[in-house]
C-alpha cells in the first residue's frame, strides 16, 4: 500500500502531467488554440483552490502520513510556495493565447508550463535531496525549452542556449555538493545534515574541508537558479529573450523555487552550522540588492530593467538565510507570494503591450497613460508595489522582511544584522528612481495618440495580479498568518 | 451630535470617494472641479464640526461625560486591522492635531478653488489633490505607527506626479528629488518604528501603547532611534542642512501643490517629531537638544539669508519656509510647555500665512508671466486688490503683531529666553532680514515706478477664484492672531499629555 500511499501525496503533481501528456494530442484536435490554454488552466485551477480550501479555508488536510521513505512533506510550507507557483503559472497562461497566437507546437508550450510548474511544486514538497534535485530539474528542463520557445527569433535562441548551458552547469554544482553531503552524512534526507555537518565543520582535520566545499558548491547552485550575485549574469539576457509571458515565469516563479530549496537546506539541514555562513550569506543578499538595483538604474529595455529589479528581489528575500528567525522566513516567504503577483503581473503588461504593437524600450511606453489608461494604472501599481510604496503588497511584504533584521538585530551580539535592513531601505529608496522613471514616461510625456486596447485574456490575468496586489497590501491578515505557518511548519515547531 | 458617528474615518473617506468619482469622470472633464470641490467642502465641513464639538480641556472633564475619548483623543476609533502583526486602525485627535486638521481640509478646499481654470488634465489634477489630502489627514490622525506611515507615504505618490504633470520647466529634476529625498527620511523613521516595534515587545504598534513602555528604553537606544525619527521628520520639515528638495519641488511645482507643499506637507515632519519622538523617546530627545536648538537657529538663519538673495518671488517664499519652519523646532528644542505650544502654533499659523503667499505668487506668474522681481515693478497700479493682498501677506508673514505669525513666534523666543537666556539674539535677528527681504521684495515689485521690463497693458487684477480663497486665508490669519487663545487653549493641555515624561515640562 505504501506505493499508492506515495501516489495520492503526488496525486495533484500526476494531475498535471497528465494534462501535459495531453495538450500535444488536443493541438491536433483543435483549430482553436484558446482551448488548450483552458486546458491547461483546468488543473491549475483545480489545484489552486483546493490548496486555497486547505490553506487559507481549512476544509481538508492533505494526506500526509504513511509516506514512507520520507521524501515529501505536505505542509503549509509546500502548500504556499506551490499557491504561488500555481498562481504564477494561472498568471502566465491567461496572458499566453495572444501572445503566442499562430505560433506552431502550441499544444508543447503549454505541457512545458505545466511540467514547470509540477516540478517547482515538487521541490517545495522536497524533504530529501535526491527529490529535491528531481523537481529542480524538472522545472528546469521545461523552462530551457520554454525561453527558446520563439523558434524564429535570435533572441530567444540564445536565451535558451545560455540559460540550458548555465542551467546544466548550476545543477552540477548542486548534484555535486549533494554528493558531498552524502558523503559528510550518509544520508540525502534534508533534515538529518545538521549533526554530521556540524561535527565536520569543527573538526581540525582536512575533513572539514569537505563540509566548507559542500556548502560552498551549493550556495553556488542555488545562487544561479535564484540570479544571485555574483551567479546573476545569465538572468537579463534571458529574460530579454524569452518570450514575455515566460520571462514572468521565470522572474515570480522559477526563482522563488531556487529560494524554496535555499530554505530547505539552509533553514533545517545546516542550521547547526549557520554562524560558518551568515555573514557570507548576507554579505551576498547586500551584493545582490545593490547589483541588481545599481544596474537596473540604466537599462533602458523594459524586460532588462524587470529582470534586474527581480535579481535585487532575491537579494531582499535572502536577507531571511542570515536571520534564520521564524518571523524572517513568514517574511520572507509573505514576499514571495507578493513578488510573484506583483513581478508577473508587470511582465504581463509587457506582454500585452508587444500583443498590441507597443515595442520593449521603455521610451516606447511614452504618453501610455493617454493610449491605454489601464494598462498604465496596472503597471504603475506593479512598479510601486515593487518599490514598496504603501498601502501595496510591495510594502507590507517588505516591511516584515526588513523589520525581521531590525528585530534579530535588537539580540545582544548580533547588532550587524541591522545593516541588512539599512541595506534593504537604501536599496528600495534607489530602486525607486528606476520605477518612477517608468511612471514618468507613462503619465508625464508625450507619445503617440493611437490607443491601445487591452487584449482580454491578458487583460484579465492583470486585472488578477493587480487586485492581488492591491488586497495584499491592504489586508493581508491571512495572508501572512499562513506565512507564519508556513514558517513554523519549516522549523517544525 | 457626533455620538456613534465615525467622524474621523468619514472625513478621511470623503476626499477618497471625491478622488474616485472625479478619476472615472471619463469624457465629463469639466465636472471634475465641482466633484473636487464639493467632497473637498463636505470634508471641511465635517472638520469643523469636529472642532466644535472637541472638547476644550478634555482632562478635566469627568469621565464618561466624553464619548469616543480615549488617553485625552477624542473622537477615538479603534479596530483590528492585520491582527497577526498586531497592527490596528486606530484614529483620534487630540489639542495637538486638532488645529493641523482642519487646516487640511480648509487648505485642500481652498487650492481646489484656487485650481479652478486648470485645463490640462483636470481629472487627474483634482482627483490627485484629493488624493494627497486622504494622505494628510490620515497622518495627522493615525494613532498606529503603521497606518501613520502608509499614510505618510501616500502623500508623496499625488506629490510627484503634480510636479512632475502640472510643473514649471525642470519639473522632472524636481520631481524625482522630491520623491527620493523624502522617501529615503521616510524609510529611516520606518526602520526607528521597526526598532520600537520590537523593543517594546507588546505586538501591537499602537503609537499610544509603545510610548508607554519606550520611555523606559535605555539612553543609549533612545539615542539612536531618535536620530533616525529626527532625520526622518527633519527632512520634511525642512531642515539645514536637508532642505535642498524643497526650493526646486517649489519653484516647479504648480501654485496648488506648493499651497499645499508647503501649507501641509511640510507640517507633517513638525507633527510627527511633537506626536512620536518627542513624547516617547524622552532621553533620546534630551540628549539632542543642542543639536535640535543649534539646527534650528541654523534653519532660521540660512533660510532667511538666502530669501535677500533670491530674485524668484516664489523660491523667495520657498526658502522663508525654511526659515519660518527653524521656529517650530526651537519650540520643540526648549522641552518645555510653552516653547512645544508655540511651535505647534507656528504650524498653525504658518499653514495659513504661506498659503496666501504662494497664492499670491501664483497669481503675479498668472497675471504677468513671470515672477522674478528685477523684472516686475510698480504693478500696484494695475493689480490693486492683488497688490493688498500681497502686503497683507507679507506684513503676516514678517510677524506683524496683531497677525498669527507674531503669537507664535513671539512665544518662541520667550521660551528659549527661559531656557538659554541671551542666545536669542541669534534667531532674534533673522526677524529684521525676515522684514528686510519682505519688504525690498514688496517695493520692488508692487510698489515704486514701472519698470516697463515686461509688457504690462495687459495685466488685470485677481481673478474671483484667486481672491476668495486668498481672502478667506487673510480674514482667519487676522482673527487668530488677535483671538490666538482659540487655538492655545486646545494645543495647551494636549501638550501637557505629550510632555509628561519630562517631569511636568
């Protein structure tokens, strides 16, 4: 029984292979291609209430016993990550019908997200390594695909050549650090790293080498999924390439998957060993905000500038691994399900706009304000949301995020953890000019007089997005009481 | 009359209301002055309404005779908003926010008057007006640290898109100096709100409930999330040497935004130091006192200083902001019953004075199109009505007894005469450059001869929507400043409250 056991804890991930499996078949049967992205929004949907009855209704509980060797945990944890991953993909699917319209092999494109998303969820249900890096890879292999999905053009082609020849490379540092800790603990199972680690660290001999090199080799792993710096450079050049839709994908979702496997490990399977690496952690969270804000300042295509601003996203939501508090990663992980409304919700708009004509540079968004008011309202909520401009998601996410620095920082003899929220601040003040810039060219120059209509299926996954972020900001009592959980859930407690 | 009624809220929802209606206007564009106006005078109305019924010396009433009174707020409204962090939407007034309050709602009013020919996307310029007057108004009622900052921030998002919309030529320079300058003070009083927040340790960020356990914080705590607050309230007041926003966000901002800049905004940093840092961080505030004292004379000084120097009649009045703003931190920086009062009455009082100058600035651009002062000259002539009004102004502005500004400035200096004797000599003589500058300006370009320097057969006298507003702002200043008491007497015990921790100020 313990196979159908494993099989019902999988039973919403075989969902969604399932309906992958059969996209490419529906692309024959139908002339109309919208059917396939109600296709493939069926079970996401599906999946996305019934996480929303669990989590935020508490109708039912997932199966969770009996699983057995413990490989996945159904806990709040996994169950909000996979909230945001499956918003994300509703997000991008909605937006996906006119923006690939007349395009060939659509019935692939949506089996790919699909896969994507199945293999995100995945690694937030991880409590074993070797699942972990199955999910890991799964997403990945499905999003290599992805961004070269506009076949005709150079752009994409090479965003999906750099992002597979990275990606491979990033999962063989992981592969090989968790080889090493299984050589250090003889186990792949997350939680039961700590002691060896820690014995291994303090030891004298070269053994400790070993533990300094595992960690290492992951912190680089990961640190490429997640765009941190200095593993960011790849992150721009692919999502300029991708098709628009996918780079959101990949900015509020793929990303957020890197941190939910930073957390995993970090957070319960080298605990023990945090003061070996706070400090280079939170160094790499202040290089990463500052990186990503410093360089976005002068982009001047749309996606770049959003592709830096979500490498500084990482850099805020890393702050959590130094901390290591429940509240920072309740923080950290409220700012997850914000920057996944608040990120794809801009791309969207990007990508409704190329629908209509309107180019990537941002002296193409001139006098938007004036073409198309409500795309311009939407993106400029998204921009502000991102700086953290209250009463928006942005902020109340932030503003735990931060605040968990200040809180850790108030313990005796771990006064410079206040430096990561000064860091945090300064950067959202500067990331600010980048944003306004945007706004500015919107509502306060000139452009063409020919409007802009808002296509409907986009239309309707920005209007979600939107309200998201409008709701997140200004009640997000629930919201965040399930991010306490979730973080409880990750210490166990 | 205002029992069970949540006359707060109301007054706060109403401009918001008023700013949705007039953003969906659609094609109806000319609607949108009369929709700002009317939301803008039923929140008025409802301000005077609260300042009637607000009750003088609330804490020698005897319990229970109140309603809607809590810790001497009155009108008080508390809910849970986002229970997990303990945040709540807590508003109340007291003798301290009532008199910024209604300044608010009148200043809002007026400026929409005064708006009234404003053509170029008129939709947008009145529903954003409406906008930042929910802002302001939240923060001068908040009594939870994060509603007091959402509220704060709202107000920068209208700001900058007025200047930046509606702004003279370097309105994007200006407009993004604004926004970021003031966004980085913001974020150093959120980062002191962080720090008392879990200091206090009581998961609540109710402003009340912290001050009661922050005034036991250690000195060396108290220190430093005072300057944070200090910097970050400082900055908007402005202070020497952090006031280099406000000139340029003056000059390019359109007359309204800089009626209400500097009517309201920049009472906002004044408010806060007098609501949140003085009052709970008592050591803190101690341990600042010559910085806080030697800033504010610095402030009077150098913003008078350069008003002789300036050859823009409206950057003139800009930086005399500076200048005339240093009073209400050397109020604060005495620590003492009478100084606070007086500076709380500066806010008052200068809300009003400089309302009439920017008007008056905007309507000497309006008229002769231009407002630099070597090229006017002798325009008394021809703008009578505007040339009195000017004076007026002015002769407020400089500390005319008999006009608001002399209470409360007259009430600083015997303050810091109490408290440092003979160094009053330094802010003393910013009030005969403060005459000088006002008057040169008023002689060079209302009075003496014609200069002839620009075409002026066409310049007429104010327009109606430019005079009543004016004129209504001339006759309040006129009464406060022979009935000041009306005000004093309400700020007075408020202050009382506020000082406590200081052993009976």
């Amino acid at each position: 029984m313990e196979v159908l056991d494993v099989l019902g804890a999988f039973m919403p991930q075989l969902l969604l292979v399932l309906f992958a499996l059969a996209l490419p078949a529906l692309d024959y049967l139908f002339k109309d291609k919208r059917v396939l992205a109600f296709a493939t929004l069926a079970p996401l949907v599906g999946y996305a209430l019934a996480l929303v009855s669990w989590t935020v209704g508490g109708y039912w509980e997932p199966p969770t016993d009996g699983v057995s060797p413990h490989l996945i945990e159904i806990d709040m944890f996994s169950g909000l990550f996979a909230l945001a991953f499956v918003s994300v993909g509703i997000i991008v699917v909605l937006s996906s019908p006119e923006f690939i319209r007349g395009e060939r092999n659509q019935g692939e494109y949506y089996a790919l997200i699909l896969l994507a998303v199945t293999g995100m969820t995945v690694v937030a249900m991880s409590t074993d390594l070797i699942i972990l890096f199955v999910g890991l890879e799964i997403a990945g292999i499905a999003s290599f695909a992805l961004s070269g999905f506009s076949k005709g053009e150079k752009r994409s082609a090479e965003a999906a050549t750099k992002y597979f020849i990275v990606g491979g490379f990033s999962s063989a540092l992981t592969l090989f650090a968790i080889s090493l800790f299984y050589g250090v603990a003889g186990t792949t199972e997350i939680a039961a790293l700590g002691p060896e680690m820690s014995a291994m660290l303090s030891a004298v001999d070269g053994t400790r080498s070993v533990a300094v090199m595992a960690t290492v080799m992951l912190i680089a792993g990961l640190g490429f999924k997640i765009a941190a710096v200095p593993f960011h450079m790849w992150a721009p050049d692919v999502y300029e390439g991708a098709p628009t839709p996918i780079s959101g994908l990949l900015a509020a979702a793929s990303k957020k998957m890197g941190v939910a496997a930073l957390f995993k490990i970090f957070l319960i399977g080298i605990i023990a060993t945090k003061s070996d690496w706070d400090v280079a952690l939170g160094a790499m969270a202040i290089l990463t905000m500052t990186v990503g804000n410093v360089i976005a300042v002068v982009q001047t295509n749309i996606k770049r500038m959003l592709a830096y601003s979500s490498i500084a996203q990482a850099g805020y939501i890393l702050i959590v691994l130094p901390i290591g508090t429940d509240y920072a990663v309740a923080g950290g992980l409220f700012h997850v399900v914000t920057h996944a409304f608040m990120k794809s919700g801009a791309f969207m708009v990007v990508a409704a706009l190329v629908v209509r004509g309107v180019g990537e540079s941002i002296d193409d968004y001139r006098g938007l304000a004036k073409r198309s008011p409500l795309l311009a309202l939407a993106m400029t909520l998204f921009l502000l949301s991102l700086a953290g401009i209250p009463p928006l998601a942005g902020f109340a996410s932030k503003f735990v995020l931060f605040s968990s620095a200040v809180d850790a920082a108030l313990v005796p003899g771990q006064s410079w953890l206040i430096w990561l929220a000064v860091a945090g601040v300064l950067n959202s003040a500067l990331s600010l000019y980048y944003y306004a810039r945007v706004i500015k060219r919107m509502y306060m120059e000139k452009g063409s007089d020919d409007k802009v209509s808002v296509p409907r299926m986009a239309g309707t996954a920005i209007l979600f997005a939107s309200v998201m972020t409008v709701l997140l900001g200004v009640y997000f009592d629930a919201v965040f009481d399930l991010c306490q959980q979730a973080a409880a859930a990750l210490f166990g407690t | 009359m205002l029992e069970n009624v949540p006359v707060l809220s109301l007054t706060i929802l109403l401009p918001l209301v008023g700013a949705l209606v007039t953003f969906t206007l659609g094609k109806r564009e000319s609607m949108a002055k009369w929709v700002a106006l009317a939301f803008s005078a039923a929140a008025f109305l409802l301000s005077l309404a609260v300042a009637f019924e607000f009750v003088v010396d609330p804490y020698s009433a005897a319990p229970g005779e109140l309603d809607g009174y809590s810790n001497g707020y009155q009108f008080y409204e508390s809910h849970v908003w986002i229970e997990s962090l303990g945040i709540n939407y807590i508003v109340g007034v007291d003798g301290i926010s009532l008199p910024l309050f209604v300044l608010t709602t009148l200043l809002c009013m007026l400026s929409i008057i005064f708006s009234w020919d404003t053509d170029h996307r008129p939709k947008e310029y009145f529903g954003l007006m409406l906008i930042l007057e929910v802002g302001v108004l939240g923060v001068f009622v908040a009594l939870d640290y994060f509603m007091f900052y959402v509220f704060w921030e709202i107000v920068l998002i209208p700001m900058y898109l007025m200047i930046g919309i509606w702004g003279g030529p370097n309105k994007d320079y200006a407009a993004i100096k604004f926004f970021i300058y003031t966004h980085i003070a913001s974020l150093a009083m959120l980062i002191a709100i962080m720090a008392m927040y879990f200091e206090a340790g009581l998961r609540t960020f109710s402003i009340e409930a912290i001050a009661e356990v922050s005034v036991d914080f250690s000195s060396g705590l108290q220190l430093a999330i005072f300057a944070a607050m200090f910097f970050g309230f400082g900055v908007k007041l402005p202070m020497v040497p952090f006031h280099t926003w406000l000139p340029d966000a003056h000059v390019e901002a359109p007359t309204a935004g800089s009626v209400l800049l500097a009517g309201l905004l920049l009472k906002m940093g004044g408010y806060g130091l007098i609501r949140v840092a003085i009052p709970s961080l008592p050591s803190g505030a101690e341990d600042m006192v010559f910085v806080m004292a030697a800033i504010a004379v610095a402030s009077i000084l150098y913003g008078a200083i350069l008003c002789l120097a300036q050859a823009d009649l409206k950057k003139m009045v800009a930086y005399s902001s500076i200048s005339h703003m240093g009073f209400v931190l050397l109020g604060y920086a005495t620590l003492g019953e009478l100084g606070v009062v007086a500076g709380v009455f500066q806010m008052f009082a200068h809300g009003l004075v400089t309302a009439v100058l920017f008007m008056m600035c905007g309507v000497v651009q309006h008229k002769c199109g231009t407002r630099m002062i070597p090229l006017l000259g002798g325009l008394a002539s021809r703008m009578p009505v505007a040339a009195t009004l000017m004076t007026v102004g002015f002769l407020a502005s400089l500390g005319l007894p008999g006009l608001v500004s002399f209470a409360a400035e007259f009430m600083v200096f015997a303050a810091m005469f109490f408290k440092w004797g003979m160094w009053i000599f330094l802010p003393i003589t910013a009030v005969a450059v403060t005459a000088a500058y006002y008057l040169w300006a008023l002689q060079r370009s209302m009075f003496g001869p014609m200069t002839n320097r620009i075409e002026t057969s066409h310049v007429r006298d104010v327009d109606w929507y430019e005079g009543v507003p004016v004129a209504v702002l001339i006759v309040l200043i006129a009464v406060f400043g022979v009935f000041p008491a009306l005000v004093f007497s309400r700020i007075g015990p408020a202050v009382e409250i506020a000082l406590r921790a200081f052993g009976g100020g």
